[in-house]
C-alpha cells in the first residue's frame, strides 16, 4: 500500500495537527507502508524530525494572490519562486497568515474547490502525485482541505479520506457569513470524501452534531505519541516501570501549550492566586511554582503581557517561571522535571496531545471537564477534572495535589501505564492501516458494483 499525506502548513508556528501528522506518517513508514507527505501552505514546523517531501504545494503566497486578484496571470518562474519554502517560511513569519478573521474568503474558495480546479496553480502537485507518490489511498490531515477530495479523486482514481482535527477552533473566529458557509460546505464534502477519523468520541461526535452529519461515518482512532522518549531516567535505568522520583519539597506545576486566550493561562494563573491567598490566611508553608512553556505568535503577544501582569498583580513574581518555546529534547525534560500538569482550556480541546506526553512522562494532569479531556481521564485514572474556566475549582484540584504526593505518584503511575498501553505510534499506526484497508475494500467493492452495474 502507498499513502500520500497531504498536510497544511501553520504559517511557521507549532501546530498540533501538523506535529501529529508528521509523527503519523514516521509510523506508518516503520511500519512498513510506503508513506509520502506534501505539505500545503506553508512548510511544516515540527518538534520532531521532519518527514514532509522538500516542495510546497498550493503555496500560500500564490493562493492569497489568485483569491486577491483573480485575472493576475503571473509566468510560471514567479509563481514556483513563490512556492519556494524559504519564500513561504519568510512570509508566514511577516503575517499572521493562519489568523482566521482574515481567512474567511479563503477558506471558503478551499472549501468550494476554486483552487482545486486552477489548473495553474494545482497541476504541478498532480503531476508530482502521479509519477512520484503513486498513492493508492490520500489522506488529508483536517477536514478544511475537503475542497480538494473531489479534484483529486476525479483526476488519480483513489479513495480520499481526512482527519478530523480541531477544525473548529478555526470555524470559531471566522465573521459571518464565513463560519455559517464553513459549516454548510463542510457537510457537503463529507460526503464527497471516503471516510473520516477522529482521535476521540468526542470530537467525532461534536463534529457530527456541529456540521450535520452521521455519527456513524467518523471513524475513532485514537493517537499515539513516542512514549519512551519522554519516560523520565529513573524509569528508563529501571527497565521502563512506572516509578518517578522520589517527591521534592517543591512542587512543580507545569503549562505547555501555545501560549493563547483558548489555552487558559489565565485561568491557571487566577487560580495560583487563590492558592496564595489561602496560604497566606492558614499559614501554610507549601512550597510551589508556576512554570510555563509554549509558542507564541506576534498576535498573541498583548495576550503574554495581560497574563505578565496579572502574575505581578497576585504577588506571584516568585512563582511563575517562563521557559519559552522548547524544541523536542527541551520539551521532554520540561515535562520530566513536573509534578503536576495542567492545560485549562477554555474551549473544548479535539486532541489534548499535550496531556498523552506529560502523561508518558508520569505527570499527573489537572483538566477542565470538556473536551476530550473528559473520557482521557476517565479512561486513565491519570488526574483531576474540575469546572471548565472556573478558577476556584481549578484551585481547588492543585491544592490537593500539592499537599498530597502520594496522590500524585496514584495518578502518574495511571496515567503512564495507560499511554504505555494504549497510545504508542506502532499502536496508532496499527489502526490507522486497519482503516485504509476497509476504505480500500468500500472504495474498490462501490467502484465495482457501479462498472457492473
């Protein structure tokens, strides 16, 4: 079987679909599956080696000028110069050019097919899909790039099928009339596609009940992550069980994320503030801290300095630790180096990959009551749900886990022993193959019964 992924590119900044597709395909290569992957956009940063082939298709300096000025006839040398990844990476880090406000037009010209069916702009990818990827199944990473499945299966004969990956997080913020479109065009091209896969029963049920289709054509897979490669030392020296250190005074609360409104910084620091102020009213000597890692855009940097003051405001200069943006080694010893985990999102989370790798690592997490979030920890035993976007429950939940190490190792032990068990990549890889071999079988058996019929 050959698989070529298409995946689109976050114009130069982390993104969670990106990092998890990238890790897919490295799966699905060891394996065994002759697996490519074109980025779309932009080139793809990840915190992991790279999979994705060297060119860009549709980049997003072409397309943004196709939409912007639609009789402009550019000669090929400029537009494959366009294309360049350098060119690209040079642009997204110029604009904010994932910011969905502004992309509404856009992603609804995706959505429609526009560009799909350009043939300046589209033919190039084709002619590279036919004589270099060969697929027999396309995967597209989310599902606003459904747009494409029509073109593609008309013009190379296979089945297409996509990922359901937090797509609403975009929808969210587009103006009307573009979310009410977005909705409308995706229930269309669901069923135009070969199948869909989300991570959890969550989101493929959200997602059905958002855009108005069946429950029963989302598939569930859920993810994998590179489990060991998190594992703290003491539990790799010792054969890989799930034992941590021993408990330090300090007790090391950790957010790891993109730093954005949605994430919930905020509310993570609101309730360290009450945890003070109880402290301080029951002089109570817990010794704790606050340390956050992440990326963060130009866009979100007034959002950065609401949370710095925020942190000066509740006296918790001596608390809050800012480690920046980590690369994978970074990441991983970041995460080693806590006691608790917390992601307080503020809406819904569709993945919670995050939560899988502090999870790995043996770290007890704190999570609103949405989401995904809600059937990890019911499956794991691996934390504490509290109160979406409530500060004082939140508050609640780490001051337990801060007085209590022994409650801390009973959840960390859950927590490692459920990703060791259910969520490596050969386990992900394993059920994504299962799935394209029964689109293969539908797609192949509907192909049949319409040539005979």
């Amino acid at each position: 079987m050959r698989v070529l992924h298409l995946i689109a590119g976050a114009g130069g900044m982390y993104c969670g679909s990106c990092i998890s597709g990238n890790a897919l395909v490295r799966a699905l290569r060891e394996a065994g599956i002759e697996t490519f992957l074109l980025p779309l956009y932009s080139p793809l940063r990840t915190d992991e080696p790279n999979q994705s082939e060297p060119q860009v298709a549709l980049g997003g300096v072409n397309l943004y000028l196709a939409l912007r000025f639609p009789r402009l006839r550019l000669p090929r040398f400029v537009r494959r110069w366009l294309d360049h990844p350098a060119v690209l990476s040079w642009a997204g880090r110029r604009g904010e050019t994932t910011n969905p406000e502004s992309l509404g037009p856009m992603c609804e010209a995706m959505l429609e097919g526009r560009f799909a069916s350009d043939h300046r702009l589209f033919d190039e990818a084709i002619d590279w899909i036919r004589s270099e990827a060969r697929p027999d199944v396309i995967h597209l990473n989310n599902a606003l790039l459904l747009g494409l499945a029509p073109c593609l299966k008309a013009r190379l004969g296979v089945p297409v099928v996509a990922s359901l990956s937090g797509e609403d997080v975009f929808w969210r913020r587009l103006p009307e009339p573009y979310q009410r479109r977005t909705k409308d065009l995706l229930r269309l091209r669901c069923g135009e596609c070969d199948g869909l896969a989300a991570m959890n029963g969550f989101y493929a049920g959200f997602f059905a009940r958002e855009i108005g289709i069946e429950l029963e054509g989302i598939e569930v897979i859920p993810p994998g992550i590179s489990v060991e490669l998190f594992a703290p030392s003491a539990m790799a020296s010792s054969g890989g069980g799930p034992c941590r250190p021993a408990p330090r005074q300090r007790v090391i609360i950790g957010f790891l994320s993109r730093i954005c409104r949605e994430k919930g910084l905020h509310t993570l620091i609101e309730a360290a503030g009450k945890i003070l102020a109880r402290t301080s009213r029951t002089n109570d000597s817990a010794d704790w801290r606050i340390e956050c890692a992440g990326y963060l855009s130009r866009s979100e940097r007034a959002y950065w300095e609401q949370c710095l003051r925020q942190v000066a405001e509740l006296g918790l200069a001596d608390r809050f630790v800012h480690r920046g943006e980590l690369d994978l080694s970074g990441k991983a010893a970041f995460l080693q180096n806590l006691d608790i985990f917390c992601l307080p999102s503020v809406i819904p989370e569709s993945k919670g990959l995050p939560v899988f790798e502090a999870w790995a690592a043996g770290v007890p997490a704190v999570l609103p009551a949405h989401g995904a979030f809600v059937e990890m920890v019911e499956a794991s035993g691996g934390g504490l749900l509290f109160h979406p976007n409530d500060a004082d429950a939140l508050a609640d939940c780490l001051a337990r886990l801060i007085s209590d190490a022994g409650l801390r190792q009973h959840h960390g032990r859950n927590a490692r022993e459920w990703v060791r068990r259910n969520h490596t990549l050969s386990a992900w890889a394993g059920r994504t193959i299962a799935w394209y071999h029964r689109v293969l079988s539908r797609y192949h058996a509907g192909r049949s019964s319409s040539t005979t019929g």
